[in-house]
C-alpha cells in the first residue's frame, strides 16, 4: 500500500521514463535528499535549483516555451507567493498567443497544515491560486489519486499547479496504485526497499521500480466518496479524509452525508457538485485555506445562483480562521483550521436547519 509520497514519486517516473519529462527540479529536489519529503527520491531527471523560489518559476517558464516537459517544486508554498507574477505570465501564455504557444510545466508545491510547521511551513494556497487563470489546479486526497493527477498533469500541455497536502504525504492509500507490488504487509515492505532510499546509505542507493502503468485521473472529475441522501459536503486535500470519517461517524446519529472529493480545483466539476446538491437539497463546502476569499465562498456563490429554490438550507463554508498564520502549539493549529469535530458539528447545523 502505497504513501502518497510514493505515489507522486513514482507517477513522476512514469513520467520521466514515458511522458517526456526532461527535467525534476527544486530547492532539494535532487539527490541524496529526493525533496524534504522524498518524492523525488531517486528519479533520473531531476536535480538540484538555487535557494530562489523566482528562479526556479523562471526556469521552469523557459524550459516550457523551449518544448521541454519539466516539473519545478517549491518547497513549501509559503514560498511561493513572489512568484505570483511569474505564474500569472505562465497562464496567460497560450491564452495572449490565441493558442499558438503552448507551456507545458507542473508546479508542484506542499500545502497546508498538520506538520506542526507554525507560521513559515503551514500556509494554503488553493485560493490565491484559483484566482490566477490559465492553469489547471489539482489537490489529491490519497495516493492512487496522486498518482493519477499527476499523470495527467504530465500530460497536459499547458501550465498544471499540483498542490501536495504535507498531513497526508505519509498517508497510506486503500486502492493500489497500477503496477505497485500486492496490497499486502510484505507487498508494503517491498515498495519501500524498492523504493525508498535507507538512511545511511543515500549517495550509493539506486532504486528499483515497479513496473509501472499508466492511469490517469482526469483534470475536471470529482469523485463521490460517500453516498448520502441528506446533505452534501464538497472537500478536496487534508479535509476529504475527515469529512469521510464525519460521514460513517453521523451515520450513528441518524445522519446520511454525500461527500464529494472535487480532486481538480480547475476546472471543478460543477456538474457532479450541482447532481448531489439537487438531491440532498444542502451543501456544505469545507476547506482549510482561510475564509475570506476562499474558494468555497466562490462555490457558494454558484450554488445560490443555480439552485436557490432547490435549497432546504442555506450552503455553508466551514475554512480556516483568517488569522495571519497557524501556531506552532498543538490547541493552536487545531483551532486555525477544521478539524473532525468541527466539520460534524457543521454538518449537523446544516442538517438541523430548515429554509
């Protein structure tokens, strides 16, 4: 069973070895590190950038328009933001060239909190992101979707943002990724001597790869996780696990919840979203980039305007606190962004209102 981290690992040696994928680059992306949570431990193509966050957009900008396929990592996204210039020009390319100019390069960057990163390694991205046009955004919630949006990253031939959830990197998955050894305790074992470069002997080590296929998650598809009759709940990263766990924990109380992992922030399925809250008649949106100018509140906004009359209940967003950053100790980041118990409590306001 395969970690996330192994996942996108391996969906960028597909890549290296099938798609065309010619550079892997970063600030520690390189060996012997592979990245400061490996996931580009022992690849081929990829190397080592500068400590400069615009340099590496600029190169990967570069490498784009010169017919390269290249994948820049920032390593953290609290990085990434005096780059914003840099990746509005990225996404106007094709667009002011009436699609004469294509720019094929992936952004990768981890997101968000549960690594206790305080102020400087805790920070989302997914709204400042969705506010800039010309890319497709895409956030996984477990490793066989990782694998997947990454893959269709890699083939896309214009500028994709793959935004990494830093709490679910070590998550393992429940589905197998195509081509990973069996989904059992020794096939795990396996994958990470296969895979996983041992501490000690990091310069030296080379990997051994599965033989892997290609699958693809196509950009644009959510994915219903749960099934429920009584209310909606649209989520995506760090969030989708535990509004999952809300729905099988409410299913005690009486309580029937849809969850909805949206998978491609751009473009969102709107139609899959508009289906669910149609039947169930409400919708809770949950996210932990902060509330103001969030994503969700777009959404939000889509809902009223669509299905106004169709609602039982006003559409909810439950975000992350607007605070400048989320604390090192553990009461604080718990209180900055939703947790599981938040998100039941949410669900059941919903749930309890009447229009």
């Amino acid at each position: 069973m395969a970690t996330m981290v192994q996942a996108i690992r391996m969906a960028l040696h597909y890549g290296e070895t099938h798609l065309g994928v010619t550079d892997i680059f970063g600030e520690d992306v390189g060996p012997p590190l592979g990245g400061v949570f490996t996931a580009t431990q022992g690849l081929k193509k990829s190397w080592n950038s500068p400590l400069d966050e615009r340099g590496i957009i600029g190169a990967a900008i570069g490498l784009g328009l010169a017919g390269n396929r290249c994948v820049a990592e920032i390593q953290f996204c609290d990085y990434i933001y005096n780059t914003i210039d840099l990746l509005k020009l990225a996404g106007m390319q094709c667009w002011s060239s009436n699609g004469d100019w294509n720019l094929p390069m992936t952004v990768m960057t981890p997101v968000g909190s549960g690594i206790r990163g305080s102020i400087y390694h805790s920070h989302s991205f997914d709204a400042t992101m969705t506010h800039i046009p010309g890319w497709k955004i895409v956030m996984p919630s477990n490793p066989q979707d990782a694998y997947g949006l990454m893959i269709a990253c890699l083939k896309d031939p214009n500028p994709t943002m793959y935004l990494k959830p830093k709490a679910l990197m070590r998550i393992k998955g429940t589905e197998p990724i195509p081509g990973e050894p069996p989904l059992t305790p020794e096939g795990e074992r396996q994958l990470k001597e296969m895979i996983d470069a041992p501490l000690s002997a990091r310069e030296s080590w080379k990997p051994k790869w599965p033989d892997l296929t290609d699958y693809t998650v196509e950009l644009g598809k959510a994915k219903t996780v749960r099934s429920g009759e009584q209310i909606t709940v649209v989520s995506y990263g760090r969030t989708l696990p535990l509004c999952a766990q809300a729905s099988d924990q409410l299913k005690e109380e009486g309580i029937s919840v849809e969850v909805i992992d949206l998978r491609t922030l751009w473009p969102y399925d709107w139609s899959h979203i508009s289906e669910s809250i149609l039947k169930t008649g409400r919708v809770l949106f949950v996210n932990e980039d902060t509330e103001v100018t969030n994503f969700g509140e777009h959404l939000v906004r889509r809902t009223v305007e669509d299905h106004f009359y169709s609602l039982e209940a006003r559409p909810r967003l439950l975000a992350g606190e607007f605070v400048p950053g989320v604390g090192l100790a553990d009461p604080l980041e718990m209180a900055s962004v939703p947790q599981l118990g938040s998100i039941m409590q949410a669900i059941r306001e919903v749930v309890q209102e009447r229009a």
